[in-house]
DNA sequence: AACAACATACCGACCGGTTGGTATGTTGAC
DNA sequence: GTCAACATACCAACCGGTCGGTATGTTGTT
C-alpha cells in the first residue's frame, strides 16, 4: 500500500529515520528477519539511539504500524476522487488509485502492516492490533461511499463494511500474488489482478435507474 | 489453505517429521521466526538428522512449499465437486469447499506458501520459486472449469488464467484478514469474505441462455 | 543574570543466549 | 563391511537488550 518516499517527508529525527528504515526494511525481508543493527545501519543511528526511542524491537514495529497507517491514511484523504459527486464513482475512483499505484518493484508497493501481521499475529498482540488498525482504517475510510452507492443500487445480502473489508483482503492478496511472481513484471499482473475488483463493485452497484 | 492432520498421514520418517512440524511452525510464527532447534524439538529429532535431510534451512524451506503443495494437491483432486456436471458449479463447488475449510484458529486454515513468500521473496529465490509453483498449481486446478464455464457465459475482457489467480488473490488477502483479526471469531469473517468471491462468479460466469 | 537541577537525545562497548551450521561418532539393516 | 539414518558435541557469528557515560537543552529559583 502507498509507494515509497515522494509522499512521506525526508525524516529528520533518529526516531523518523528509524520508522523509514523500518518501512524500507520489513517490505524487504519481514520483521522478524530485520535486526536492531540493522535498522541502526540503515537508518544511520547508533543502538543507544534505538533504545532510547522504542524499548524493544516489538515496540518499533506497534509504532511502524502507526506510522505506516498514519502516512497512507494522509495519503488517501488527500486524493482527489474524493471530489466526485457519485459514490460509486468514488469507490471506483480509489480503487483506480490502488492500480496506478501497483509500479516498480514489489517492495516499493506492498503493505508494511500486512506483512507484519503475518508473521507476528501469534507471537506479539501488540504488533497483531497496530496492524489490524492500520489496515481496518483504510476500510473504514471507504464505507460511506460503499453504503451510499449501496443504497443507490439493487444489490442486497451485502453490508458496506464487508464490502471495504474485500477490497483490502484482494489488495493484501495480491501483494502476495505479486511476491510469489518477483521481479518488475508482478506489478503488471498486480493491476490485471484488481481488475476483477473494480468488475465486481461495477457490476453489483450498478445504479438501478 | 487446507486443514491439519485429517488430511495428512501422520509422519513417520524424521524428513516426514520435519516437515509437518514446519507446517505447523510456519504458520504460527512465521520462517524466518522459526529455528532448526525449533523444528527439530517439534519433531522430535536431532539436529544431526535435520542436516542429513536438508543441506540448509532454506533446502527445509523448499521442501515444506513442495510437501505443501502435494498434501493440498492431493486433498483437492480428490473432492467430489470435480465430479459435477456443470463447470460453473464446480467452481461453486471448490469456493464453496474453501469456505467450509475456514473453521478453527487462523494458523489451522491459512497457507504455509502464502506464509513464507512473504517473507522470502527477495531474500530466497528458491523459496519464491517453489511458493510460486505450489499457489500457482492450485490455481492451474481450477483452470480448465473456469474456462469451460467462461465459455457459456457472456463474460467478455476476462481469461481463465487470470480468474484463477484471483481465487488464490483473495484466498490468500482473506488469510491476512483473519491474521489481523484474530481468535475464533475469524474464521467467520473469513468465511463471510469469500462470499464476494462467489458471488462475483456467480454473476460473472452466469450461463448466457 | 547566574546557576543548580533536571530532561532529552544520543553514543558504543558489552552481555548472555540463540542462531545456522559442522565434525565426529553410533547403530542397525542388508 | 558398507552405507543410510540418525545422535552428540561443539563453534563462530549474530541476536535483542543493557549500561555507564556525554552533550545539549530547559526550567525554576534567587
């Protein structure tokens, strides 16, 4: 979700330097094959400096959920689809988005919080919470247009919530489709892939008149 | 994708041993979170037999995505949906019989494949690659139906190909879903998510007379 | 304006434990 | 006697985390 440095400020404090290190770094590897060191090493910080900020590594990655939530959430409010006047328009609009956005290299388009939960849902409640906000607060931002253009169409046995809830899940599995392809081919597919998405919000909340 | 120990017989061999305890390792905590300790006290073996089957952990981790993708393989070659006459419904048929598999705590029902490329994508290729093939075999299950079924409807802009990625797209998002979620109570959820994904085939794949 | 008291931000050596991996047995079937 | 299938003992590198210390504010008192 989101690409990388052109929408989040250059850090400046060690502690901003770390959560960017952090992005760059569990986009590549994960969280649990990320080090302390080497989240110093790339942030360009000392150990001390790392303790200082988080106490523990568990606590980096509760804040890189916040952070990462934060950046996107600022992100998406800001873009312009907003502004259409039709609610189906706008739902398809930021879904339009999620598609232009699928370029470059997977790890510049993936999900930080989605990547982390898998591996730490079990293992840490804390980290399992941070990115069940992160990723539910992206759902949640598009649940008015959802039930707006609910309303509008004839479809029924369906609820806005579940609605934004399967927009996230195909975006989280397609990231993961796309990690399985590698290379800078996968973003292609990637986009094909939400093209089934867009189809199907089309074709069930076609207005009825 | 697919559940535990009913569907496997039970290991005998230390190499049949380890594997089995990487499948339930991995999804609770993840490959990289896993150590060889780990899986040899899981299995009840010895470091020194873990070595003699597998030149490397990451050897371990090309063998789990293959023993995977042969156990899911096997387990969905032999349900009887393949054995209705209309194509349409055996894709019903395999959606349906995924919906019925989520039950239980997320770590009974989600992928191993889907967990470890997450992780491994760049850092592994051998690893990517064998996740590739064990997702993309199932998907290449469904393909011959999906066409057959694409045929009599009037879907137009849509390949077989690329409907079959998207079952295992938003098999694997639901999984992450459910990892954000939680507890028991997600498997529900995740049961309600790939109703948009049957329903979405139901319209789409609809016969045309 | 001067100064003590305290807070914040950061440094880097160091610690005990764990990591993946190796080297060298032992044992039992053929 | 040979060889696969293990077990035991061990290693160097790395892990997350601690600790004593420093430099640079900030703040309240007189």
């Amino acid at each position: 979700m989101i690409p990388n440095q052109p929408f989040r400020p250059a850090p400046v404090s060690a502690r901003d330097k770390l959560l960017e290190a952090g992005v760059y770094l569990v986009r590549k590897q994960g969280f649990s094959a990320t080090s302390v060191d080497q989240l110093c090493a790339r942030a360009g910080v000392t150990k001390g400096a790392f303790f200082h900020h988080f106490e523990s590594k568990e606590a980096l990655g509760v804040a890189l959920a916040q952070y990462w939530s934060a950046s996107t959430g600022a992100f998406f409010a800001s873009a312009p689809f907003h502004h259409l006047p039709d609610p189906l328009d706008r739902v398809l609009g930021y879904i339009d988005l999620r598609i232009a956005l699928l370029a470059g290299p997977v790890e510049s388009f993936s999900c930080v919080a989605g990547t982390m939960v898998q591996e730490a849902f079990l293992t840490s409640d804390p980290i399992r919470a941070a990115c069940q906000a992160s990723i539910m607060g992206n759902a949640a931002a598009l649940e008015q247009d959802l039930a707006a253009a609910l309303a509008r169409s004839g479809a029924k046995g369906v609820t806005a919530a579940s609605l934004a809830r399967h927009v996230q899940a195909v975006l989280q599995g397609t990231f993961i489709l796309a990690k399985t392809e590698g290379g800078e081919s996968a973003a292609e597919t990637a986009r094909e892939e939400l093209g089934h998405l867009r189809r199907y919000f089309e074709i069930l909340l076609k207005p009825l008149n």
